[in-house]
C-alpha cells in the first residue's frame, strides 16, 4: 500500500508540473491567438511526452545523489521510506499552493529543497553531524544553475528582442496582438514552433526530475529488484568488474597534494605528503572487492542474491563519493580523467530508469499539462507587462527558454522553466519599453526567494514526523 502511495504521489507531482510549468510554454501562443487553447496545451502534452521519452536520465540520476548516501543507501528501513515519502508530499503541497495562487513558483526549487530538507532534518538525528551526508556539492551545482538560469533568460530573452527591433522593421511585431485575429501565418508558425521547442526542453528536463522521484520510491520499497540494472548485459557486466580491479591498482598509484607543474607531470611528492598506500582506505579496499567479486563469473543482475544487490549499490556509491572528492586534491589532470572514467564505468549499473517508468512519467506531465493551465498563463500573459505579449515578445522569450532549458538537460542540471520563462518575457517587456508591473514581478521574485527555504522546512518537518509514524 506504502508503494502504490509513494509512486501515485510521485506521479502526482509531474502531473502538477504539467499544468504548472508548462502553461508557461503554451502562454505565448494563447495570448498571441497563434492556437486556440486546448489546441496549444493538447499539443505541448504531446511534446512534453516526447521530451521525457528521449531526453535522457542525467537530470534524474542528479535528482537521486541530492540524498544523503545513509539515507539511499539504508534499504527498507523506516527512515528511507519516510525520506522518500515525506519528499514526495512536501514538493507536492507547496508547487499546489503556488498554483492555486497563480504564482509561477519553480518546480525545480521545490523538489530541490525538500530533497535538501530531508537530509539536513536527517543531520539532526543522534548520532549524525549537522549537515553531514548531503551532497553539498552536487547542490552548489544545481544551486548555481537556478540562479544563473533566470538571469541568463533575462538578458538573452531582452538582447534578442532589441536586435529584432534593430533588424526587422515591423511594428505590428511590437504591439499586443489583436484580441479577435490570428496573427500572420509565418509569425504564428514560428510561435508554434517556439512552444514546441520549450514543451519538449521542458520534458527533457522537468520529466527527469520525475524519473528521479520514481526510482527513489523503487528503489526505497523494492531494493533488491531496483538497486542494480536488471537489464545489464554480460559485456556490461565484465567491463564494471574490471573497472573495479582497475580503480584498486590505480589508486594505489596515486598521491594526494603532490604539486603539478604547467607541463602536468607531478614533482616528487613532500615529506608532509600522505602516503599513497592510505589513499586507498580499509573500507575502498573492501568495497572495490565487493563490487569485483558479486560481478565476476555472473552474466547478469539476476543471478546475484538479492541480499547481496544492495550491499554492491552502497558500495559503489560509496567509492564514488570517496574518488569524487579524491579528484579535487590536485592530481594530475590524466590521472583525474582516468578516475573519472572508472567511476562513469561503476555507475553504470546503478544509473538507470526502466522504460516502464519513463513512459509514466511522461504520460502524467503530458495529461498535466492539458487541464489546469490557465492560472499560470494568465498571470504569464497579462500580468507581468503593462502590456499584454507581442510576437515579437513571446517568440524572443521562447526561443531563448527551449535553448537555456535544453543545454541544462544536456549537462544534466536541473533548472526552473518557469523562472527561465517569465524572466524571459520581463526581459522583453523591458526592452520593448512598454513597462512591467512591478507587483506580479515582485511576487514572482519572493516565490524564487523563498520557496527553497520554505520546501527544505516542510519536506524536513514532514520526514521527522513520519519517521516517529513509520
């Protein structure tokens, strides 16, 4: 029952993505009447599915590492299940909230900051340390993109509209479209496209952080059917049991702090240097051979004994973390991206998403995006400018979305279309010189503020509750 609730409400929160974020992609081609509305959201579910379908499971995977390694690696413990649970129920309240306000609050943020607030609340626990078994790092880098995305969508978003005002002499480009007539054919079919390139960048994005979600529900309830590839083929299966013998002799090798001179060949390492063979820790040590020993002779993930599945997926993440930090201590750049391709090779049987789970999720942020949109994209439409959207406006803002969104997916870092959007349209109205109202923009800028904090103390509260419950 606990899984069937964990997985509706994981389902739940792309369906509320759906109509929450993506009524900012179909906003521009409603208001500019280039679609009629169950025209544009019917067909932005569309490429929201696609998106999901082909976008890849970086974004998800970077969703998963956000929780604290005890925590994802506990097993079917009361603190896993209600890590995962109260996650869930935290990011799924306050992106409601949000909506039912018409406030176009970030999903990214949302889930974010309740996966941060599970693990700081998780820190506080007895025998823990506070802050300790977040991936802070990993936060500093998604937390860097939310912050730069808006802004980068601000300026792209005002640079190209002032350049087609410099190139493209046509004022009807420039003024609010005319509440009873289509635009021209080609303006609308470049909006249309627009629409679709951010619906699908939205899918390839947002729909990952779902996946994430999923297989935290999977892998939290069922660890020995979801804590390795099922699906691994044998090849696969010899190239990460060598990988792990190679990552032993390699770190063997290695020395911590030795300096590295322009030409990247190592001095001599100093006297205060720590040795090499206590680079490569009892624990490493014992893990590397865990992960060797459960993969060699075997042609599959199936014939591993289930008790023994999840002792190898907390051993390679814990040698993960261990040579990730490893890597920031001043080695050699070869020898840096020779670790880094031995942890790519370990992680391979870890990081994955049964299609199953991919065509869930895609089939809920697209039937989300198809009912509830108006709120948002009314506040998208009317409020943010003295003005309602231009063409010129709406296409600028989109363009400039789809791009910021998709390269984010493409590096695997999660961030906000809604706040990469509405950023975009402010950028435009400012260089259209029509004028912003300050109040929506306001409000927009206090959910960006503080809907971190605020998921972080829900999602951190929810977890201490049910784990008394669980």
């Amino acid at each position: 029952m606990l899984l069937l609730l964990g997985l509706a409400i994981a389902l739940g929160f792309e369906v509320v993505n759906g109509f929450h974020d993506t009524a900012n992609a179909v906003a521009t081609v409603i208001y500019t009447k280039s679609l009629k509305p169950w025209a544009a959201v019917i067909w932005s579910g569309v490429w929201n599915f696609l998106g999901v379908l082909v976008g890849g499971i970086a974004v998800a995977m970077a969703i998963v590492h956000l929780l604290p390694i005890d925590l994802l690696v506990a097993g079917n413990t009361a603190d896993g299940l209600a890590a995962v649970m109260a996650l869930l129920i935290g990011a799924v309240l306050w992106n409601l909230g949000t909506w039912y306000l018409g406030l176009p609050a970030s999903s990214s943020h949302t889930l974010i900051g309740a996966i941060l607030g599970v693990g700081v609340a998780n820190s506080l626990l007895p025998g823990h340390v506070f802050g300790a078994g977040v991936n802070w790092t990993k936060a500093g880098d998604i937390g860097l993109a939310l912050i730069v995305s808006p802004l980068v969508g601000f300026g792209l978003a005002y640079g190209l509209l002032w350049l087609s005002k410099k190139l493209i002499k046509r004022a009807e480009l420039y003024w609010p479209a005319d509440e009873h007539t289509p635009p021209p054919s080609w303006i609308r079919w470049i909006l249309i496209l627009t629409c679709t390139g951010v619906s699908f960048a939205h899918g390839s994005n947002d729909g990952q952080k779902g996946v994430g979600l999923i297989m935290l529900v999977l892998m939290g309830f069922l660890p020995a059917q979801y804590a390795l590839n099922q699906h691994y083929q044998p090849d696969q299966m010899r190239q990460t049991a060598a990988a792990a013998a190679q990552l032993t002799t390699t770190l063997q090798t290695v020395r911590v702090g030795a300096s590295v001179p322009e030409s990247g060949v190592a001095h001599a390492a100093p006297t205060d240097v720590e040795p090499a063979e206590l680079v490569l820790s009892d624990e490493m040590r014992t893990d590397l051979a865990t992960i060797q020993s459960a993969l060699d002779g075997r042609t599959s993930v199936k014939q591993i004994p289930d008790s023994l599945r999840w002792q190898v997926r907390r051993s390679i993440l814990r040698v993960d973390k261990a040579v990730s930090t490893l890597e920031g201590q001043g080695l050699p750049a070869d020898q840096v991206a020779q670790l880094k391709s031995l942890r790519g090779q370990l992680r391979n049987i870890t990081d994955y998403a049964p299609r199953w789970v991919l065509f869930a999720v895609a089939l809920a942020l697209g039937l989300g995006t198809m009912v509830g949109w108006k709120r948002i994209v009314v506040t998208v439409g009317e409020k943010i400018g003295l003005q309602k959207l231009s063409y010129a406006q709406g296409a600028s803002a989109e363009i400039v979305a789809a791009a910021t969104i998709g390269l984010s997916s493409a590096f695997g870092l999660p961030v906000s279309t809604t706040h990469v959007l509405a950023s975009g349209v402010t950028g435009t109205m400012v260089a259209n010189r029509t004028g912003i109202q300050a109040s929506t923009v306001r409000n927009i800028a206090l959910a960006w503020l503080f809907t971190l904090p605020a998921a972080m103390l829900l999602a951190g509260l929810l977890f201490l509750l049910l784990r008394l419950v669980l």
